[in-house]
C-alpha cells in the first residue's frame, strides 16, 4: 500500500485525465457519434426495410385473397345474374303463353258464340220462313177446302162438336 | 409433417447455442483461473525477491552511476541483479522513451522527454540533461537529479543527504511529459486517426469499409453486451462515449504494453486512479434519487438493518472504484512481472532445456496476456457500467 502510494505521480495524474479527457471529447465528437448514429440509423433501415417487405407480402396476399374473393363474387353474381335471365324467360314465356291461350279460347268463344248465334237466327229465320210456309199452305189448303157451302157446313159442325166434347 | 421437422431444428439449435455458451463460459472460467493460478504460482518467488531485495536492488541502481565512474573495471552486476532492476525499471516511469542499453559501452538507445517542474516557477528542460541519472541536470539556476526515478531538488555537486535510507530533499512539483505520457499521448491519437477513419468510412455509405469493418463489431459489443444489459436501454445513451472511449483506450493500452517498445501505462497507479476517478465522478453525478435512497436508507430491510447498511453502503462507494483501479493495476502489473521474470529465466538458465521451457512458458504467458489485456479491459467497461446502471437504476419496489 505505501509502495503503491509512492508510485503515485501527481504529474502522470494530471496527465492522464487531460489527455483522456481530450481523448473523450474528440472521440465523441468525431467518432462514436457518427459510427453509432450510422449504425443505429443502419439498423433502423434493416429493420424498415425487412418490415416493408412484410407488409408489402401481407399487403401482397390481401390483394390475392380480394382478388380470388372478387373473381367469386363476381361468379357469384353471373350465376345468379343467368338464374334471374332463365327464370324471366321463363315467366314471359309462360305468360304469353297464357296470354295467347287466353285470346285464343276468347276468340273460340267468340266464335262459338257467333255460331251459336247465326245458328239461333237461322233457325228463327227458318222457323217463320217455315211458319209463313205453312200457313201459306194451310191458306191454300183451307182454300181448296172451304170453297163449297158444305165443305163449310160440316167442318163448322166438327168444330162444335170438338167444343162440346171439351 | 415440416412443421414438426422445422420446430426440431429450431430446437437443435436453440440447445446449440446454449451448449456453446456454457462452453465458452467454461472456458473463461477455466482461464481466469489458469491466469490466476499461474500468477499466483509464478509471482510468488518474484515477488518475495522483490520485497525482499527490494532495498538491495535499489541500492544496485542508486550504486551504479558512482560504481561506473569510480572504477571502469569493477565487475559488473550479476545476471539476476541486472534482471530484476531492469524489471523494476520497467515497471517505474521514466524521463526518457528507453528501448535498450548496451551495458558494455554504456549507451542507452531511445530518446529524451521534456522535464516540466513548477518550482520558483515554470522548469522546461530536456531529459538528456540527466544523462541517465548520471549527472546533475541545472535549469535556471535550480539543480535537480535523478534519483529512484523522481526528480529531487539538489544542488550543483548533487548533495542527497540520506536518513534512515530516505531522501529528504525537496520534490517538485512535477507534471514532465514522461514516458507514459507520451505512450498516452501517441496512443491516443492513433485511437483517434483510427476511429475518425473508421467515422469517416460510414459517411459513403451505412455500409462499413475498411477498418471499420474490423471496429464496428467491437462497437456493437461494447453497446449490445456491456452497456444495454447492465445500465438499461433507456439510459445507455448518454454513457456510450465514456464506455467506449474506456474500453478501447485500455484495451489499447494493455496491447502496446506487450510490445517491445516497452510501455507500461495500464500498470502504473495513476493511470488506473485518473480512470477509476472518472467512472466514480460520473456514476455520482448522474446518481438518481433512488440510488441515494439505496445508500442511505435502503428500502425494504428494518430500520436497525438500515442503520447498519448506511456506513456500508457508504464505504461501497469508494470501494467499488478503488477496486476497479487496484484491478486493472495488479493484473497488467503481475502480467508484466511474470512476463518479464519468464524472459528474464531464459538468460539465467544457461542450459538449452531450462531456457526453452522458460521461452515456450513465456509464449504461452504472451498469448494469455494478449487475452487478459481485452479481458481487463472488458471488465473495467463492465464493471464501469454497472456502476452506473445502478445510479440511473429506478426499482419497481416490491
């Protein structure tokens, strides 16, 4: 311990803490500051980086996954699109096959219904045709008949007789 | 059916990585024990040479210069005497950047440093003036010499008056560039040319070039393993440039201490004090309420049990750095010592088996304290953090 306190030199003390000192302050400014901002800033651009281009493939395979879900979608959409077009075919399709029956059964209708009514004309057509007939005939016949005294004599009497049996 | 093979390997590895960190947790376990070991084996011997020589080693080198000028002749000191204060010369501070001595010729190899002393004002002068310790160095009238590797105030003959073995001439003050200093001096600007180039790399392109490429993983440890764990993602910020200014600076230290050059900044006291003082000025100064609160009266325990914790924790405070600086101090010391007494075995052996056993050793000990200087300087950062995550600390209270 006395030996080591006789070593001491005051001089080389006072030396050592100047230069040291210097030393720090040189070497702070001209060095450790540079290398560890450029190896801090290194590290922070690694680490961007590396982090971007994980993003980037996140990003990446969000696009693929909307994209596939689009392209679904979109299959989706066609399907249901062709659905609809097939059933409104089908709908106009059925209706103006109602339609058309419809007109059609109106017109058979119709048609029956003039038939139906030439023929109910024709028949009253022919019924007084036919009356106008037979009473022309039951005039010339009642002509012929009742042209003597007694053809009118005894049909007079039959027709007495016919109101006395009623 | 992937799934399941998928979750298996992540399964495997999981238990891959837990099984390769509890390797490598045995393995520095298992070091820092052989380290200790080691030291605690090898310094032994030296070290009770040292206190106990400590007194004739001195006297050697306070003996030499008069021994060099009284007679040429006179045999020179022995091997072990050579080496061991050639170790404790190693260890001291000096005036003079020092690489070798050719001790036939007597001439020393390196170059002087300025001398600055405050005494009867301001003293500059070259170190050469000493001539090694061997002559009175005169500076505006005032003499100094060299003695035990301190300046002492003299005058012109060199009188030291000696009792009880002790000097007792005055001290200047002294604030000399010495050798440390300079090692700091040049150091530190090659930590600046280096990281100011590794700065400059990232202003291209965030991508790192050149040494950067080498350094930023040392950056990102000190932030990743030292300063987020320990003091908190939310205030690690503001301790970044201390911790790693630390960090590298001991660590740099600690590296050109093993080379030849011969620099021993890490092991001497002040060094490690001034850091220490720093870590503990810092961690007081940012200190929360709630790390007084700690201090003082320490939530959740009985009033007596917080009457006795107060003094303790007080005395913690100063403890905490005291221990960080004797830490640093004693590793690198006892790693020098040990290094350097291994060398210095390979001379006293003069055999082919004793020298190469003490060189393959000396290697070996190489690499360790080329792990024990980054280790020390780990755990000075560490420990550094630490102190100051628990200032910022806010405890959830339970």
């Amino acid at each position: 311990m006395e030996k080591l306190i006789e070593q001491f030199s005051v001089g080389l003390f006072f030396w050592q803490t100047i230069l040291f000192l210097i030393l720090l302050f040189i070497l702070k400014k001209y060095a450790w500051k540079p290398i560890l901002d450029s190896v801090s800033e290194r590290e922070n651009t690694i680490r961007e980086s590396l982090d971007s281009a994980e993003n980037a493939k996140k990003e990446l395979a969000e696009l693929q996954s909307k994209n596939e879900n689009l392209i679904a979608e979109a299959k989706i959409e066609r399907d249901a699109l062709l659905k609809e077009a097939r059933e409104l075919k089908d709908k106009i399709v059925g209706e103006a096959k109602g339609e058309a029956k419809e007109e059609a059964d109106k017109i058979v209708q119709a048609a029956h219904a003039a038939i139906e009514a030439e023929k109910a004309s024709a028949i009253a057509e022919m019924k007084t045709e036919m009356a106008s007939l037979s009473i022309s005939i039951a005039e010339k016949i009642i002509r012929k008949e009742l042209s003597s005294d007694d053809k009118q004599k005894s049909l007079a009497n039959e027709l007495v007789a016919d109101i006395k049996l009623n | 059916m992937q799934c399941r093979s998928a979750l298996l390997t992540k399964k495997i590895n999981y238990f891959c990585t837990k099984f390769r960190n509890v390797i490598r947790q045995v393995i520095m376990q298992f070091t820092r024990a052989l380290f200790f070991l080691a030291v605690l084996v090898l310094s032994q011997p030296v070290l009770l040479n040292a206190s106990g020589h400590a007194e004739h080693a001195a006297d050697s080198i306070q003996n030499t210069p008069i021994e060099h000028s009284h007679s040429e002749g006179h045999e020179a000191m022995t091997m072990k005497e050579e080496i061991k204060a050639h170790i404790s010369h190693h260890l001291q501070d000096s005036y003079g950047f020092h690489l070798f001595t050719d001790t036939e010729t007597n001439t020393h190899y390196g170059f002087p440093l300025p001398v600055i002393l405050i005494d009867n004002g301001l003293q500059i002068f070259s170190s050469s003036k000493f001539h090694h310790g061997e002559s009175v160095a005169e500076s505006n009238g005032n003499y100094y010499t060299l003695y035990h590797g301190k300046i002492y105030k003299t005058d012109e003959s060199g009188f030291m008056p000696m009792h009880d073995g002790h000097v007792h001439n005055e001290k200047p003050l002294d604030f000399s560039i010495t050798k440390n200093v300079f090692s700091i001096m040049v150091l530190s600007f090659l930590l600046v040319l280096l990281f100011m180039g590794a700065a400059k790399s990232y202003k291209k392109s965030l991508v790192p070039t050149g040494t950067a490429r080498f350094l930023e993983p040392l950056v990102i440890f000190v932030r990743d393993e030292i300063a987020i764990p320990n003091i908190g993602e939310k205030h690690y910020k503001k301790f970044m440039s201390y911790l790693l200014t630390v960090f590298f600076f001991i660590w740099f230290v600690n590296l050109f201490g093993l080379t030849p050059l011969g620099i021993n900044v890490t092991n001497s006291i002040s060094v490690t004090f001034a850091l220490a003082i720093m870590t503990f000025i810092i961690t007081q100064v940012s200190g929360k309420a709630e790390y007084w609160k700690h201090i003082f009266w320490m939530p959740g325990v009985p009033v007596p049990m917080k009457i006795l914790l107060a003094p303790i924790e007080l005395l913690g405070i100063f403890i905490k750095p005291f221990a960080l600086l004797i830490r640093l101090y004693a590793n690198i010391t006892a790693g020098h010592v040990v290094l350097m007494s291994l060398i210095g075995l390979m001379f006293i052996f003069h055999s082919w088996i004793g020298s190469s056993l003490s060189f393959a050793l000396a290697v070996s000990l190489s690499l360790l304290e080329l792990l024990v200087a980054a280790l020390q300087a780990y755990i000075f950062t560490m420990l550094t953090a630490l102190y100051f995550g628990s200032a910022v600390a806010e405890h959830e209270h339970h």
